[in-house]
C-alpha cells in the first residue's frame, strides 16, 4: 500500500526530528542552567550594575533579571534555528544525494525524476510544512507574541495539511511534489506513487 508505506516512511523521518529537538532541547536546559549556577559571574555583573546604578539595587536586579532573560530567550532561539537549519540540510542533502531520505530508503521509496536543483525546493517545502513554521510560533510565544503566535501556529496546521493530504488523493502528489515538480516510486518497480506533472517551458 503506497499510502501507508509513504506513511512510514514520514513517521521514521520525523522520528529522526524529534531526536534532533530532544538533543537540543537538553543541551538548551544545560545552557539555561549555567547561567543561574553560575554565581561568581552573577555575583560580579551584579556588583557592576549597583555600582552604575549608583545604589539604585532595584534597578540593578531588575537589569540583571532582563539580562539573564534575554539571553535565556535568545539560546531559545538559536535551538529552534538550529533545528530548522539541519532538518533542511538533512532533507536536502539526502534528497541530492541519494534521491530519498532515510525513511523513504526503509520503505523502498525513491523520490523521482533526479533531483537536481529540485532538492532545495523540495526539502524547503517539507521544512516549512513539518518543522520552521512551527519553530516561529515557538520563537514568538517564548518572546510574548501570544496573539500572533497563535496565529502562525494556525498557519502551520494549515501547511502541515495542505503538504500531507494530498498524498491520499489519487495522484498521490504532496505540496512538496508540486512545488519541485517530482513523485515517489516504488524503487524497482515502473510504476510510479505519484505521477509528476512537470512543465516544460
């Protein structure tokens, strides 16, 4: 069943996500935490803040608060931009490489006609669609958007959808597939998952 195995072969690849985030996800803790263990450095900068706050310890505090915050939002950042960063290259360079991912490999699926230039469009698409746009409605709740966080977040649902349901219609063609202009076969088998609708100019 071509559904179910394309099916698989998401899960496994998103599995892979999912590892990468939780790796992030630890090491984003452990950088978070080094900031409030590290009491001589605290103790420091909180001494230069009372003395250019000329005595003003609530200014000072408050300063050392929004700096600790800001740089705990900003290593908040940098994880979701990493993850979005080697999700692409990890689609990208499996799509150009080896005309599949690793899930897709596991399944016996290819992605077809050769790639080329089409594994960036192609693996910014799925990118979008399973991962960065959900990273910028992370990114814009953990700054304070709540509103237009969830509102982005609504826009990835969306995305998500509009990249997946396709693959049950009859033609088989993600938004990804549309986008590059490729299908996924079945690899040693003529007949193709997905019928490619390229046009020649």
């Amino acid at each position: 069943m071509p559904k179910l195995r394309r099916a698989v072969a998401w899960f496994v690849d998103f599995a892979l996500v999912v590892a990468l985030a939780s790796a992030l996800a630890v090491l984003t803790f452990h950088r978070i935490s080094a900031l409030v263990t590290d009491v001589p450095e605290l103790a420091a900068r909180g001494g230069l803040d009372l003395l250019t706050s000329r005595g003003d310890m609530l200014e000072a505090s408050q300063d050392l608060g929004l700096s600790l915050w800001n740089k705990s939002v900003l290593y908040v950042e940098q994880a979701f931009g990493l993850l979005v960063l080697t999700v692409f290259l990890y689609q990208w360079a499996c799509l150009a490489l080896a005309g599949r991912t690793v899930g897709k490999a596991l399944v016996g699926l290819k992605v077809s006609p050769r790639l080329g230039r089409r594994a960036v469009r192609r693996a910014a698409v799925t990118t979008a669609a399973d991962v960065a746009v959900y990273a910028v409605a992370c990114v814009l709740l953990v700054e304070g958007q709540v509103v237009l966080s969830v509102l982005v977040w609504a826009v990835a649902v969306v995305l998500f959808l509009l990249n997946a349901l396709p693959v049950l219609s009859p033609g088989r063609r993600s938004l990804a597939d549309r986008v590059a202009g490729t299908a996924v076969s079945s690899v040693g088998f003529s007949t193709p998952v997905a019928t490619p609708l390229v046009r020649t100019s």
